[in-house]
C-alpha cells in the first residue's frame, strides 16, 4: 500500500482540478472553438430568446426590447472573430450566430 503524503495529495489535487478546467479552457483558448454548427433558429432555446439571422426579421411587437443597431456582431455575448458572416455566443455554447442576427440576450458591447 502507497503511503498517503501531503506532496502526494497536492499532487493528486492538482491533477483533478486541471482535468475539470479543461473544457473551459479550450472554449476560452480560440472565442468558441468548438462551436462550427449554426443556430437553427426553430431550436427551443433560440426561440424562447426571439432569436433571428437578420434583424429586419424581429417582431417589434413581441419584442420590444430590440432596438435598431442591435446586432449579434455588436454584442457584449458574442465571441470570436466580429467581422466573420458567423460567430460564437456565450448564451448558445457549441453554435454559431449570424454576423447581423439578433436575440432577447444582447446587451451592448462595451470597449
């Protein structure tokens, strides 16, 4: 039997919590880089939020947070590569939004 020391233990301690931040870390290394499938805007997570590609689609009526100039490029959520047709989003880990898309989310980019 392995003798349980302090050096041992931190070392074990260190381990473990690498291996539970490495997720967050490969999201973090590249603005998303696991997310490569586009939003479906049908999902029930995308429509629960109002979520559209263009925002000439958004219905003023049954949004009436979205304001002109609220696009997904210009958004404090969105992640990655801002002038790209499609980018991550912090609020739909794993998909891609549309350059000029809009959702209930956004909040205004600041810097």
């Amino acid at each position: 039997m392995k003798k349980c020391t302090r050096r041992n233990l931190f070392k074990l301690a260190g381990a473990g919590s690498l291996a539970l931040l490495l997720p967050t870390l490969a999201r973090m290394s590249d603005g998303m880089a696991l997310a490569d499938e586009r939003l479906d805007p049908e999902s029930p997570q995308a429509k629960a939020l109002g979520y559209v590609h263009h925002y000439d689609e958004v219905d003023p009526e049954r949004w009436p947070r979205y304001a002109p100039g609220q696009i997904c490029a210009n958004c404090q959520l969105a992640q990655g590569d801002l002038e790209a047709d499609w980018m991550g989003c912090s609020i739909f880990p794993g998909k891609k939004v549309a350059h000029d898309g809009w959702c209930n989310a956004w909040v205004e980019r600041r810097g």
